[in-house]
C-alpha cells in the first residue's frame, strides 16, 4: 500500500506480498474444505484493496446494492464489482449514497444493522430501506480503528451477535442492548485481532487464529470454530469477513 485510509496502514510497514497471498489462499481453502462455494473476482492492477470484496458491495435477495467509496483510492473499485454482479445475473441498484457495502450493513434475520461515523453516510440506510424493504437499524461507529462495522460487530446466526461495545456511542450501546440481550461481548484484546471480523454460516465459523477468547465463548455457544491467521491482511485493516462478500440469492 502506497496510501493510509485507516488506522492500521502504515505505508512505511508494507506488507509481505507472498505472505498475504498465503494467508489468503488458507482462508479460501478453509471454505472449500467447509463445502461453501466460493466465486472469485480478477484482481485489477493499482487497486491492492479489492482483496477485502466485502466493501464491494451488499446483496440481500438476489438485489445487489452497490458500493460508493470514501476515498479516491478505492473508488474505482465499485465499478468492477458491480460489473461482476451483472456478470453473475444479480440485479444490481447502483447507491446514490456513499456507502462501502457488507463492511457496514449486516443482516441478522430480517433485520439490517447498518453502520455510519466514518465509511458509510447515515443517508444509505434510507435507500437500504427502499432497495429491499427491510428494517434497517442505524449504529453510530466512534472508534477510529473499528471503522467499519464488521470490525466491531460479528453476526453468528439469525438472533446471535458478538461485538465490542466501546466501538459504538452511547445510543448505539443501547440499541444493541435491547436487541440482543444474549449478545457476546468482545474483549478489546480479541477485537484488536479483528476477531470479530468473521465468517459464520449459522453453524460453522471461520475467525482469526488469535482471538482465542473470543473463539472460546462462541465455541461455548454451540458454534463450531475454525481458526485463520491473517496477521498480514490485518496490516491492510482487514481480516476474514473483510475478505469475504457473502452472495445471498
């Protein structure tokens, strides 16, 4: 990375190319051995980002709302991830709101929890609203380092959710409180793995190697686990659901 558009780049510790790859290649390889499909996108030269498709975009019922960049750096990458939506036979819906995808809106059953305070515009939650005719819940991000969603907050199945509260304002806390009094709270030294930046299939989840507390208490929960370690992905600010954008028919 030659830019910094998060607290955990630093251009001056670049990261190890070959040991990202296989970091990466491991992740892949976990799904597969999971019997989760998995569709790829070409990488396109100068846009080293496109590694964590989450922010790609969001697809909920066959509809693909397409992701609007923050920053310049990323921008061109909405237009190939929405090419690849058409190529695939999604219906696409192009945002008129700045919004960086499934790094800020997570469903949980019916309900899309979508973030706002440093990627995505508050306004996007509207046209969530009207793309799919869901309830959509609004949280406020504060910490800088937990600046999407899915770095703060994990989805387990269709009621349980993990996420570290100091991540939201006051208000948020709340919310999430009354929403999901079983929620497992984050200690703060597994969600400085990222180890709330999962994969859960309902059943199965695929996190970060280190976080082995937080590993432990979802394991405790009936969940099994699988660890990855993606130390190197991390030095980007992202990690296993950065890197995965779940298609939803």
């Amino acid at each position: 990375m030659s830019y910094r558009i998060n607290p955990w780049m630093h251009p001056e510790n670049p990261t190890d190319t070959p040991k990202a790859l296989a970091q990466w290649t491991t992740l892949l390889e976990t799904y597969q051995q999971l019997g989760i499909t998995v569709h790829l996108i070409d990488p396109v030269e100068g846009l080293p980002d496109m590694v964590y498709a989450a922010n790609g975009g969001f697809v909920v019922d066959g509809i693909a709302y397409s992701a609007k960049f923050r920053h310049s750096e990323r921008g061109p990458e909405a237009d190939h991830y929405a090419n690849w939506f058409a190529d695939y036979g999604f219906a696409s819906v192009d945002a008129t709101e700045v919004n960086e995808g499934e790094g800020d809106f997570l469903p949980v059953g019916e309900i899309i929890l979508a973030a706002h305070g440093f990627r995505s515009d508050q306004g996007s939650h509207k046209e969530l609203e009207t793309v799919f005719g869901k309830e959509v819940v609004s949280l406020k991000l504060v910490r800088p380092d937990f600046y999407h969603l899915d770095t703060a907050l994990a989805v387990l199945d269709d009621e349980t959710i993990s996420y570290l509260p100091s991540a939201f304002d006051q208000q948020s806390q709340k919310v999430l409180a009354d929403l999901y009094p079983d929620a497992i709270i984050a200690e703060e030294k597994d969600a400085a793995w990222l180890g709330l930046n999962l994969f859960s299939n309902g059943a199965q989840v695929v996190m970060a190697t280190q976080a082995t507390g937080l590993a432990n208490s979802i394991r405790a929960r009936g969940f099994e686990v699988f660890r990855v370690d993606m130390s190197e992905l991390l030095l980007g600010g992202g990690g296993v659901k950065c890197c995965t954008l779940e298609l939803r028919p």
